[in-house]
C-alpha cells in the first residue's frame, strides 16, 4: 500500500490524499461501511458500489475467525471471493469484540484467552496466530491485536494495558513481516496508539508505534466512556506524532460531527456502526440535522428525505413513506434508512474532501457542523 498526500488546508490540520492499494484507489478522508460478518448490514454490495460509493468497507477479525471459520474462508480464497467484494477491505483484529463480547475473558503477556459468544467454546489469540487470522481472511489493510482501554480507567490501569499492547505490537510486527499474503496481493498493517486519556500514555503509544515502520497508524481507545473534549485533545496530541506521509485511522469513530471535528485535527480514516445502527432504530442523518422517523410530526410529509443529499433513496421516497414503513415494522424501513445514512457519511467525507483542495474547510466546517447537529 502506498499514501499520497495531495493538500492540507490553511487553517487547520485538515488533509486529503490517495491510498493505493491492489484492489484499488481510496481517497481521504473516507468513511468505512462496517461489514462485521461479511455484509454491511441491509444494504446489497451494488447498492455501496454504485449509490453510496464505498470505495472500502470493513471486516471484523473476531467474528469471522468464529463464524464462517477459517478453513471455510481460506477454501473460498479468503474474504473477498467470500462476499464477492472486489474493492478494499480492511479487518480489525476483534481485540475490542473480545473485550466486549467475550463473558469470559483473560489477558496476559501471551494473549488473550477467550469465550465465544456463539456457544462459549474457549479459543486464544496471540499476536502470532492473529496475523495467520488475518492472512487468511485476506484484508488489504489489518489491525495490529491490542487492548481496548475503557475510557475511564485509571492511569495505573491504563499504564499495564498500554504495556501489554506494547509487547504484543512487537510480537504482531515480527510476525508479520515473517509471513506473506496468501493470495496474491499485498496486504499491510496498522499499529494502534493506545493510552487512553492520559497525554503522557498517548506520547509513549505513539513514539512506539512510529517505530515499527508501518504503512499506516490507528488511534483506538477512544469513544469508549471518555468526553467529546478529551476525544478531541487526545486526537489533537497524536495527529501531530504520527508520521504525515502515512494514512492515521481513527477507531470506531463516531457521529458526524465526531468526523468533521477529527478531519479538522488531521485524521484520514473513519468508521463506525452509528449509522447502520442508528438508522435501523429509525434516525436518519441529514444535510439538515437529525431525524427521528418515528415521529408523528413525518406522517403526512411528503417531501424528499433530504433534497440536498446525495443518495437516490432521497429522490425515490419521501418522509412519510419512511414513517409509515417504520411504524409497520417493514424491514425495508431500516434497509432505506441504513442505506441513505451510509450515502450522508460517505458524501460528507467527500465534500469534505472538496472544501480541504479549495482551502475553506475549516469556515465550512464550522457552517456545517451547525447544520447537521440540529434535531428536526
């Protein structure tokens, strides 16, 4: 993989580029559809080709690894053939899924000792197998295994866990670079700053994970408890620590608002479930702010979903068409409102993108985040 920066706006750290990879050409800043099992949720592969204009959507490490398993995806000729997706994708490691969904779980120097959530049947990742994990499953870009720090851990908690994503970054790196792709394309991988909200902590991720000589940096651990402010101040520190002519991808990040604040500090990269998720439960994000499309206030509005967006679901259906698929608890209700949810972030990224070349971003950034916070 390679990274081309192609222009920082003037008035703030905000940038656009060009990752390259074999399955072809992302431009940042860019929104990832999060595809856990092998699907992004509801929503047809052609549908994020040609409506949404995904350019790479994600795969999940944990959940794969548990289900479909690894000999079938290594029969199928790994993740790609498996779902018939022939752009980007990139894996995490399922370290946050073990943490979170695992009711049994133990850390230690040599990994991480887990319970399935499926049938409780007892599995280990290490930094090593994790890497064969994600070899097999065949994602152009893969997550180094870390620990997730909550949010609001203390700095003695905080510290252990930060070793021990240190020792296992070391061990993943070693590995990786002693293995090759299976399938006959490149693959790379992201070391993840850690640390918390603790300055001092996030330094010491960074300067380590710069050491490994990366094609690209994440920042984890953050959206799990902390504030809005310490999000942003701990971006604010890492940015600037991480290598400018590298891709920095931002975990599990975040509101609308969360992405144009973090594209403002100099992040790259983003994804988060918020809006398949959210827009299976009936909210929808617009160029216009915020819409709840179980309110009554929707049942005879017959205007387009949101005139100024750029999906066609905007063009096709209108408020209370939504409305009234919600309230009968039509599954096509959470397949529109997930796939024009995803179409917003994706062109919001994009105009983003726009507003960084013509060197306004930061003015427009501030306009919009007005705009798009409001609750209808």
């Amino acid at each position: 993989m390679k990274f081309t920066l192609s222009c920082v706006d003037p008035h703030s750290s905000a940038r656009c580029g060009t990752l390259h990879t074999d399955h072809g050409d992302i431009q940042t800043p860019i929104f990832m559809p999060v595809g856990t099992v092998g699907s992004v949720k509801g929503v047809y592969h052609r549908d994020l080709k040609e409506d949404i204009k995904a350019e790479i959507i994600l795969g999940n490490t944990y959940h794969l690894y548990l289900r479909p398993g690894l000999d079938t995806l290594k029969a199928a000729g790994g993740l790609h053939k498996f779902e018939s997706w022939d752009r980007p994708i990139l894996t995490d490691s399922g370290g946050f899924q073990v943490f979170s969904l695992s009711p049994i779980r133990k850390l230690t120097a040599e990994g991480c000792r887990f319970s399935s959530h499926i049938d409780g049947s007892k599995h280990l990742f290490t930094p090593e197998n994790n890497v064969d994990t994600q070899r097999i499953i065949g994602a152009d870009i893969m997550m180094a295994l870390d620990e997730c720090c909550p949010g609001d851990a203390s700095h003695d908690y905080a510290r252990k866990s930060l070793d021990l994503t240190k020792g296992w970054l070391e061990r993943f790196d070693k590995r990786f670079r002693e293995t090759e792709p299976l399938y006959g394309y490149s693959q790379c991988y992201f070391p993840i700053v850690q640390g918390c909200v603790y300055p001092d902590l996030r330094r010491e991720a960074a300067e380590h994970a710069v050491q490994m000589g990366a094609d690209g940096y994440a920042i984890g651990g953050l959206a799990v408890g902390e504030s809005s402010e310490q999000m942003y101040e701990t971006i604010e520190l890492v940015c600037p620590l991480l290598p400018k002519d590298k891709p920095r991808y931002l975990m599990g990040v975040g509101t609308p608002v969360n992405i144009l604040e973090a594209i403002e500090r100099g992040v790259d990269m983003f994804d988060c479930v918020m809006p398949t998720r959210n827009g299976r439960n009936g909210m929808l994000f617009t160029w216009d702010g915020i819409m709840n499309m179980r309110n009554a206030k929707w049942a005879e509005d017959f205007s387009e979903i949101d005139p100024l967006g750029a999906s066609f679901v905007d063009h096709n259906y209108s408020k209370a068409y939504l409305h009234h698929l919600f309230k009968a608890g039509e599954m096509f209700a959470a397949m529109l409102a997930s796939e024009h949810n995803l179409a917003f972030y994706l062109d919001l990224v994009r105009e983003a993108r726009k507003h960084i070349q013509a060197g306004d971003f930061a003015a427009w950034k501030k306009q919009t985040v007005e705009r798009i916070s409001r609750r209808m």
